[in-house]
C-alpha cells in the first residue's frame, strides 16, 4: 500500500536526487528556478567529465609506473644476465691465462709434443747488416 | 503501518549512524593520514629502503708484456638457512662430497640455530653448478669476487711470481706484494645506491634517491717478464731440491733502469689458496730477509777505497792470512789450502781471490767513516724504495757509533760480515757498478692504466750519482777478472764476458753445547746444556752477484742458495756460480742480447 504523501526515496553521496519532485506549484514559479537548475544540469556532467578525465589520468599513470616498473625489472635482468656473462668471461679469462702459463706450455711441449729444450749454444745471433738499405 | 514521522526518526538515526562510521572512519584516516604520517613514512621506507655498497672493480696486474697475472672473478659463495632445510642428513650427506667437507661439520651447520650460515665460500664454478642441480631447499647462493692467479708456477702448488705479487684477503684488501703495497691504486673507491625495493628484494626502477658510482681500479703492469720469470723459477727450483736448502732467491734487473725484470724464491705458494699456508711464507725474502752478504761486499769497499783516492789499483797488501783485531783474528776462506796467506796482493787480487785479509786491509786503508758513509752511499742500511710490501732496510753499524767496535767493525764490514743487507739492495748495488756509478731505485711497476684508458708510466726517483764513472769502469773490469781468472771462474759462459762475484756468509743462529759444571760426588763430571748465539756449522747463505755482458752491462743478477745442505768446508750440491752458469745463457738468449766474444770453451773447473 502505498504512503500517501510519503517522500520520495533519495539516495546519500553525490547524485543528489534520483528523480525529480513531482511539479504541482503553478508555472511562473517554475520559471523562475529554471536557470538554476539548468545550471544544476550543466555541473553535473562537467564533474563527471572531470571525474572520468582525472581517473583517465590516473589510469594513464598507473600503466606507465607499471611500465616503468617492468621496463625496470627488464633492465634489472638483463644486468643480471650481463653479470652471468661477464663472470664466464672471467672464468675463460682465467682459464686462458692457466692455459697460457709458460709451465703448462713447457709441461704439453715435452710430454705431449716431445719437444727438448734447445741447448742455448745452439743459438746464434744474426749480425748486424753493414749495408746502408736506402 | 508507519507513520510519516516514523520513517523521517528511522532515516536521521540511520544517518546520524552512518555520520558516527563515517566520522570514526574519517577521524581515523586523518589520524594516520595527518598525525601518524611522519611515524609511518619513515617504517614504510625504512621496510623498502635498499642502501647497499656497489664494490669497485680491482684492477688488473699484468707483466711486462701484458700477460694477465692477476685479475678478479665472480664465483658463488654456498649458505644455508637452517630453519628452511627439510631433512639436514640428506642434505649434508648429498653436499658433503660436493664441498669437500666432513658430513658432521656439514649437517652441524645445517641443523644450526642460526638463521643464515656460510657454508662454502667462492667456490669453484663446477661446484657451484653441482650444487645448483641439487636444487635443495634451504641451501642457497650468493655471488662473491675472487681475486685469481691463472699463471701457474713450476713447481707443484705454487703460482708465477707469487711472492712478488702477494694476494688479496677475503675483505678484499691486498695482502704482500704489489696486491698491498699497491692495494690504493688497485683497489678503487665502491660505490653506493641508496633506492627502494620490491616484497622480493629487486630494485624498483625510477625509485634511486641517491646514487654514488664506484670508481673501478688501476690495471698495474708490471716490469717482471713472465717467461723471464719462468726461467728463473726453473732453475731456481731445481738448485732449490739439490741443495736442499732453506730458501733459495733469484733477481734479474735491468742496470740502467732499475726496473726488475724477474724475481723468484722458493718456498714459494698458490697464490689462489693462500688460506691454509704458514705465512712465514707470503713475505719477499729479496726484500724482508736481511742477511750477512759475505764477499759480495768486497767489491763496494774496493769501489770506495778507489773513489776516495785511498787506494790505487798497483797498491799492494800484505795477505799472511792472519789480521789481528783486538782479540779476533780475521782469515781467509781458503785458509787450508793457502794457509800462510798469498804474499802482497793488489785490490784486483783481493776480488779474484776473495780475499778476506786483503779486503779488510783495504777497508782500513780508507777509514773507517769513510768505509761506513760509502757503504750508506751505496743504499745500504735504508729500504731501496722497490714497490713491495715488507722491505727491509738491512743493518749497517757506525765502526764508531754505541753499536760499533772501531776497527774490527770496519773490517769486518769490508769483506761482508757485521752487517746485513738485502738480496735486492745488493742488486741496486751492483748495479751502479755496472752504469756507471749511479744507484738507481729497484722497482717492479711499470705503470698503470686508470679505467678511462690513460696509461701512466711509473717514474722512479731519478738515479743518484754514488761515485765517478772511471771508478764503476774500473771495479767491473776488476770483477770481469775474478770470473775470468778468479774463483768465481764457473760462472764463466762461452760467448759473454761476465763480471761477478761470489759470496758465502755463515748464519748466526743459536748454538746448544754441553758445559761441564762441576763433578758429583764420585768425582764424575756434571754437565749442562748452555745455549748460546753465534755462527751455526753448516749454516751458510751462499750467492753469486753478476753484471752481462761485462762490456756493457744491461743485466744484474743475483743468485741466492740460503741454508744448503753442506759437507765439509762448505761443499754443496750446486753451487750459485754453477746455477748461473747453466741459467745465464738462458737470460742473455730469451732477453736477446748478442754475444759480445768470439764462443770460446767453458773455463774447467
């Protein structure tokens, strides 16, 4: 049953009413408030304007602080990625400088390629050229 | 049915309830929103804060010719967090054989109470992966840097040149040698990052506040050769296991320069495990032993007695074999075969003969200040300034200084004994011998490159001027004859003449001999043991110094066998004349430095 003269139903927060009052005052009455509420209307939509253009901004904010933040881990790991290879660079490094060793090489050259060392009496010096090369 | 002011009451109560929440709400964000913002900001940056040291990168050490001597590598260091670890006997006993350790000291660590322990640190790259592929929970890894010798030695366990290199410490801090007398250079400055992390630990990008770069450290190249170097440890190392000596130290340098071209002693070490030797080991003993040179020493007060005008090459003095100094009497070496000396003998003579009583006289001849301001001239009693860490300055006692005892002092000190030197201050010595009479600085830093590739060369002190030209010319034509006519005739090589001189000092070290102390009461005598400090039997530092070719020198080497085993009147498996000679040729053809005689047969013995 319904409430005779019961008001109706409004809603908390921004909105405002859901439905407008039912005009029953005369119509020089109504006149006189439109403009104002004309003015009602026309704010409405701008702050919803604004509200989707600031949660547009927000939005466009939080996908490049994400994107910064994956472009960051990317980058973080492609260093780690660099460091892996940099610390196997240093093992080969390391391992040529091993191989390199003139005891290693002498130790391959005697049992591997069975070379002797050559008597240093064996070794002759080129004399220096008397010629005058032009 | 409801009335109108009914339903009006139900909607201000609902209101006033929901301003009451709303308020509460509100009063509460403002009061951590507002009042409690500071406290809070500071605990949630503090909860992402991330400050952490970015270490620089140490710098290189090369050879002369850029062989990689010492570089840095990353490597994985083992922990484990004990709570997260399922089953600790498992794990020890899969780790165990990985890590090389004990299964008991494995599983204690894992069944610690700590939160966080070391396992293994810097560990080598195949063991690190084994590790990985067990993928144990509670088991983890961490990069750490290692500072690495490749270059390895020619004996078992050791690495090229290692006492001239020195390591660096677990803290990264460089420990003997060029590693720490040069430990400034390269080390660098490490930088820092002060930024704000993820819940898992990762930076967050764009999140730097403050940002401090480190600066990476200076490559240093070195003087020393590498295959100059291998040489030498070669033969060293084989005289070394002959003689069964103590010690045994090598130096090749360049006369004009300065710079050291090879420096080897043995016992030597691994440089990359470092950790469980006896650090007797890790110091230069041709820079930080000190040691009673012997003969070697003739040779300077001969340079000083002719610099000062005190003496002249035809003066001659007369060798009985028996100086009396107080209550000491001074002989000579070869006092069994030439008992009674060998008549009057020339400065020349004393060097060929190696001549004690000669050398003494001469001393004598010049005075003794003057003998002791020419043996400081001669960069005796101060560090010779060569950058490596732990040198001595070795002991020269004024003849009439609180420590000195007058002639016998000066005498003493003219053939060697009564001071201490250094193996290396004896080679700048020499040196100046063999340039001209300029004693310039031992160094083994040839430069350095900073990380913006600029190479700076190392500037050595310029050389000093110690006595004139004619004098050097002289003494090395003096010791150009003691290895062509002298005693230290098997040093001669076939092609090259050689100047040289060889030296042997006894070691004073304590001595325990048995003193009779009375007789007990059946007339039997009651002995002691006394220990006493004096000359050792046996116990002997034995070198040969030379300069090549002798026409113009361009080398200076020393060769020296500390400790050898002996027989008789110092016999000993290699002597250090003989170890040059089959190392010389060696030297002279690696460093290709012609021949300055027509070859000739080797001089016998």
């Amino acid at each position: 049953m319904a409430i005779v003269g019961a008001r109706p139903a409004r809603r908390f927060g921004l909105f405002g009413r859901t439905r407008p009052r039912p005009r029953t005052i005369a119509q020089p009455r109504r006149r006189a408030g439109a403009g104002r509420r004309a003015q009602r209307v026309g704010g409405v939509p701008g702050m919803l304007i604004g509200i989707a253009a600031a949660a547009g901004l927000a939005l466009f904010h939080l996908s490049q602080s994400s994107h910064v933040a994956a472009t960051g881990y990317e980058i973080a790991d492609l260093h780690a990625a660099l460091a892996e290879l940099r610390a196997e660079q240093q093992q080969l490094l390391f391992q040529i400088g091993e191989a390199r060793s003139p005891a290693v090489i002498q130790h391959r050259a005697k049992t591997t390629l069975q070379l002797e060392t050559l008597s240093p009496d064996v070794v002759t010096f080129a004399q220096p050229s008397t010629k005058q090369h032009k | 049915m409801l009335a109108r002011t009914d339903s009006r009451a139900r909607a201000l109560i609902l209101l006033l309830v929901a301003a009451i929440v709303a308020t509460g709400i509100g009063t509460r964000l403002a009061w951590w929103q507002i009042v409690e913002r500071d406290p809070l900001t500071a605990i949630a940056l503090h909860q992402l804060a991330r400050h952490e040291q970015i270490p620089a990168e140490r710098g290189e050490i090369t050879d002369a010719s850029g062989v990689l001597l010492a570089t840095s590598v990353e490597l994985q260091s083992i922990f484990a967090t004990p709570p997260s670890v399922e089953d600790p006997e498992s794990a020890a006993a899969l780790l165990a054989p990985a890590l090389s350790m004990d299964v008991d000291d494995l599983r204690a660590r894992l069944t610690s109470e700590d939160p966080w322990v070391w396992l293994q640190r810097r560990v080598d790259p195949t063991v690190s992966e084994r590790v990985r592929n067990m993928d144990l929970p509670g088991i983890g890894m961490l990069p750490e840097t290692k500072r690495v010798y490749p270059v390895q030695g020619i004996s078992p366990r050791t690495t090229l040149a290692a006492q001239v290199i020195g390591f660096v410490n677990v803290d990264g801090v460089g420990q003997y040698g060029i590693e720490s007398a040069e430990d400034d250079l390269l080390a660098g400055l490490s930088g820092s990052v002060a930024a704000q992390e993820d819940v898992i630990g990762r930076q967050i990008a764009d999140s730097v506040d403050e940002l401090r770069q480190p600066v990476d450290g200076s490559d240093v190249q070195l003087t020393i050769d590498a295959g100059l170097q291998h040489l030498l440890e070669v033969a060293l190392w084989s005289t070394y296991r002959r003689n069964s000596a103590e010690g045994v130290t090598g130096v090749v340098m360049d006369v004009t320069s300065g710079a050291v071209l090879a420096l080897a002693t043995f016992p030597s070490y691994d440089a990359n495990r470092y950790g469980t030797l006896d650090p007797e080991v890790f110091s230069n003993p041709a820079v930080a032993r000190q040691y009673e040179p012997g003969s070697v020493m003739k040779a300077f007060t001969v340079s000083a007695a002719l610099d000062a005008g005190a003496i002249t090459l035809t003066d001659r003095f007369k060798d009985n074999n028996n100086l009396r100094i107080g209550d000491v009497r001074i002989q000579n070496a070869d006092r069994y075969t030439s008992p009674y000396g060998h008549g009057r003998i020339t400065a020349g003579d004393v060097l060929k003969l190696s001549n004690n009583v000669g050398a003494a006289k001469i001393g004598l001849a010049l005075g003794r200040e003057r003998l002791y301001q020419a043996f400081r001239r001669f960069g005796f009693g101060v560090p010779t300034g060569i950058e490596i860490s732990g040198e001595a300055s070795g002991v020269v006692w004024n003849p009439d200084g609180p420590n000195g005892s007058g002639d016998l002092t000066a005498a003493q000190n003219a053939f060697g004994q009564g001071l201490s030197v250094t193996a290396m201050q004896l080679v700048a010595g020499y040196a100046a011998i063999g340039n001209g009479g300029e004693l310039v600085t031992p160094h083994v830093v040839a430069g350095w490159t900073t990380p913006d590739g600029t190479y700076h060369q190392a500037q050595p002190p310029t050389p000093r001027r110690i006595m004139r030209e004619e004098t050097a010319d002289t003494v090395l034509r003096l010791l150009t004859d003691a290895v062509d006519e002298g005693i230290a005739q098997p040093a001669s090589i076939p092609g090259y003449s050689v100047a040289g001189k060889t030296g042997t000092a006894q070691i004073a070290g304590p001595i325990t001999t048995r003193v009779q102390t009375g007789t007990d009461e059946r007339g039997k005598p009651i002995y002691e043991r006394s220990t006493h400090f004096g000359y050792v039997n046996g116990w002997i530092d034995s070198s040969f110094i030379s300069l090549m070719p002798a026409s113009d020198p361009k080398i200076c080497t020393l060769l020296l066998i500390h400790r050898p085993a002996t027989w008789g009147l110092y016999q000993m498996a290699q002597r250090p004349d003989d170890l040059f000679r089959e190392l010389a040729p060696d030297i002279l053809s690696y460093l290709a430095i012609p021949p300055d005689r027509p070859a000739q047969p080797v001089a016998s013995r």
